[in-house]
C-alpha cells in the first residue's frame, strides 16, 4: 500500500534536515592544503635523492642498498599519491562546499522556515533487495499488494538509525514540500516479512550502471515480475516454476 500525503514537518524531521545543513564541510584553508603538500612533496624529494645516491654511486650501489631500493620506491610513490590526493581533495571539498553554500543551504533554509513535508507513505509484505555494487547503493522492489510495486535505488534509502529494521514493514520517505529535498527514511519497528535478497552480480551488466527505472517509480507487477524485466534470469525461472 502507498499513500501520499503533505503535512507539517515533524521534529525529528527538523533535526535530520538540520544536521544536514550543519554537516557540510568547511572549505580546508590554503595554506593548510599547501603545508600537507610541501609535507609529501618532500619526502618524494627525500626518496628520489637517496634512491639517486644509492644507485649512481661511484662502485654502483651496495647490496644493502639494493634491499632499501624497493622501499624507497614504495615510499617514494605512496607520497607522490599523498601529494595529488590532498590537492584533488581541496579542489573537490572547495567545490562542493562553495555549491552548498551557495545552493543547497538556502533551499534547506526555507524549507525549515517553511516546514512542510511531502511523505510518502509505504506499507510492504515482501520485497526484493538487489545489493548494492561497491557504493552505488542498495536497490529495492517493494510489494504494494495491488499488482504494482515500489522502486528504490541509491545510498540514501536508508535509515539514519543503525538499529531500525530495513527494509521495513512500514515505513515512510519525507521529502520538503517546495524543492523536493530528501528529508530521510523513516522506518517503523518491523523488518518486511518476505525479504529475497539478489546479488548485483546476478544481475545484467547493463542494470549496474543504469538510471532506469528512476527511483521512486511505482511499476506494474510483483517484485517477481519487476525482477524479470530487470533482467534476472533465476526470476524468470521461479515465475515459470509458479505458473506450472
């Protein structure tokens, strides 16, 4: 079952929106970035020239050098990576944070001033859990008893509560009401009855990366069903199996 509904945001609502707001990382200042670089860039320096004063000594290198050599080079290459790790980060940080800033805060702002919530409501026997592909996130086929089933995908459906139970028997997705923001998943106390659980691996290639169906779709069909036109072969089988 499903049921769409807007009503005033709830306090716990308020604090998760809030939390967001406030979790966003500051700017890393330059001249911190700058020092961390000089750290790593130094010690590439450090490697390169002992790994040059080892090797192109007058009577070439020792046998005790030939054993540093390879950690030299590890080391070497480890603060190589440091270095362009902690300049990609800044660049990544700064940008993210200055659209925030910039975007997403005000949004968040006067949906809080405004507090309205679009919620939708959720009400499942059984669902079919595809999981998630490194950090893609978790997708979901929940059952809503009339021929139809919902669709979740992505990292953000789930709880902020580790201990609450998902997928869930009931559960809700609040969004604001003027710009749509994704508010959380809030769960009731039960886990879903019937949960099959399907390895991304046993899917098609072709679902790994796809952006359809869009999450929070409700399709036509059982969990089963949605399986099958998603390309799961062992699905298709059982619903054979079934109809026997």
């Amino acid at each position: 079952m499903l049921q769409i509904l807007e009503r005033p945001l709830s306090d716990r609502e308020r604090q998760s929106l809030t939390r967001t707001l406030e979790a966003v990382p500051r700017i890393t200042s330059l001249g911190t970035t700058l020092r961390w670089f000089a750290i790593w860039v130094s010690l590439l320096a450090l490697c390169l020239f002992l790994f040059g004063v080892g090797l192109f000594r007058e009577g070439g290198p020792t046998g005790l050098w030939m054993v540093l050599i390879p950690v030299v080079v590890i080391v070497g290459i480890g603060a190589f990576y440091l270095a362009c790790l902690v300049i990609s980060s800044h660049i990544h940080w700064s940008r993210y944070a200055k659209r925030f800033a910039l975007e997403d805060a005000p949004a968040f702002r006067a949906a809080l001033e405004k507090g309205e919530a679009y919620v939708c409501q959720v009400k499942s026997e059984s669902a079919v859990v595809i999981q998630q592909f490194e950090d893609e996130g978790s997708a979901y086929i929940f059952d809503l008893g009339d021929g139809t089933s919902l669709y979740l995908r992505g990292q953000w459906y789930f709880p902020d509560d580790d201990d609450a139970p998902w997928p869930a028997r009931d559960f809700e997705i609040v969004r604001t009401a003027p710009k749509g923001i994704l508010v959380g998943v809030f769960p009731g106390l039960e886990p879903v009855p019937k949960i099959r659980e399907v390895s991304m691996a046993e899917m098609p290639e072709s679902f790994w990366w796809s952006e359809r169906p869009e999450t929070e779709t409700i399709l036509t069909g059982s969990p089963d069903e949605i399986l099958v036109s998603l390309g799961h072969k062992d699905a298709e089988q059982s619903l054979a199996a079934e109809s026997r």
